[in-house]
C-alpha cells in the first residue's frame, strides 16, 4: 500500500521550537526589566504613575461633612501667671449710725438736772461755802414723777391724810424737785450757811418745817421773800 503523507521535516519543527523558546525568553526578559524599573522607582521615588497612598483612618465616610479638627488635643494651654490673694479692702459704711435716743440717767445727788438758772447760782454759792470751809452736799435734787408719787404714798401713809402728807411732799404735777427747781442739802452746817449766805447767790430756804428746802426765789443780792410754813398743794 502507498503511502502518500508527506514526508516531515524535521528541520521545520526545530525552528518553531527555537521560536517559541526565543519569544518565552524575550517575554522574562522585559518582565525582569518591567519589575526591576518598578523596584528602583519605588526606591528612588521617580514613577510618574504611582498614586500617593492616603490613610483612612481617620477619613470621613463617603457623603459626610468634614470633621471640625478638634482643637482640645492640639491647642497648648497657656499657663497664667498665679499672684497672691490680694485682701480686700473694707469699704467705709455709708449707713448713718443712728444716735441713740435713750436719755442718759441723772442722778438725783448731782446737779446737774436742775434748771439751767438755779444749778448757776448754786454752783456759785457751793464754791464760797468751800472757801468758808462749809461743804454743800446735795441729798436730792431732780426726782422723776415716779419717785415723788412713790414718797407721796409714804408720806400720806405716815401722816394719815392727802393733806397732812402734802405739807411735807407735793404731788408730782406740783413738785420743784419734779421740774428740777428745788434742791434739799445737808448737812445741817451747810443748811445754816446757805439759809444766812443765799440770797447773795439768788438762793433761799422757802419752807419753815424744811430746812434743807432751797429754792432761786430772788434775784442775786436781793433779800429773799417770807418762808411759807410748809408746802400747800393746789386745788385741782
């Protein structure tokens, strides 16, 4: 039987084999190449192609505003300087302090709640009983109406009657001592001296049964008026 394939050449199939062993190699060949060029522009920072990597940690989300950078973390805060506590200065009050209306007590051995007329003229004569030797004490001077009442109640309990009582102590209303226009003095040297040497001073004895009664009855050295015998309440 006759064959009629052609017969093969073996020259053929030897160079396709060397063609595709040629272009294998070429390929690795510019491969290596293309991965070297990579390598060394990575290293040299020079491939135009390469995008710059972005970190998105702290990124926002697609469609979201922009975060406000917080300026807690990145402000430095400033440090004052510290001074001492100042102290504080006190303010003077402007308040009017209000002037106590309370009268201040006088007592009924001192003069000095009499009349302006007959405390002048009794500290004239109490100055040259001095220089006589003679000192004037003062038993009673201005009394409250209290006191008086309260020595009118005794008295009437005393003598037995408002009228007998009242020769002794007048009523408050009626009384000198009460508007600080009489004095009772002792002792009973000083009562003799003033009863003889009060009228220079404008001061007399008024009452007989009161030795130690004086009033300003008369003007300076003028003679003193009659006693009364004693003390006489008025009618109401």
């Amino acid at each position: 039987m006759r064959n009629d394939l052609p017969p093969r050449r073996p020259g053929g199939v030897r160079t396709r084999l060397l063609s595709v062993i040629g272009v294998v190699g070429v390929g690795a060949v510019v491969g290596s190449l293309l991965l070297w060029h990579a390598q060394v522009g990575d290293f040299l920072g020079l491939a135009a192609d390469k995008e710059p990597v972005v970190s998105t940690v702290s990124a926002p989300a697609v469609g979201a505003p922009p975060a406000t950078p917080s300026t807690a973390a990145t402000e430095t805060p400033t440090r004052r300087p510290t001074y001492p506590p100042s102290t504080p200065t006190k303010t003077p009050s402007t308040t009017p302090t209000k002037k106590s209306t309370t009268k201040p007590v006088v007592r009924e051995e001192s003069i000095s709640g009499l009349s302006p007329k007959l405390k002048a003229r009794l500290k004239k004569a109490m100055a040259a009983a001095k220089a006589d030797g003679i000192t004037i004490s003062i038993t009673s001077a201005r009394r409250s109406a209290t006191k008086q009442q309260r020595l009118l109640n005794a008295a009437i309990k005393k003598y037995g009657s408002y009228k007998l009582a009242t020769r002794w102590v007048l009523p408050p209303k009626y009384s000198a001592h009460v508007q600080g226009k009489a004095v009772d003095i002792g002792p009973a040297a000083a009562m003799t001296w003033l009863n003889k040497n009060g009228w220079r001073y404008g001061v007399c004895r008024r009452y007989d049964n009161e030795p130690w009664h004086f009033e300003a009855l008369t003007a300076p050295g003028t003679k003193c008026p009659p006693r009364e015998p004693h003390a006489v309440a008025k009618a109401d």
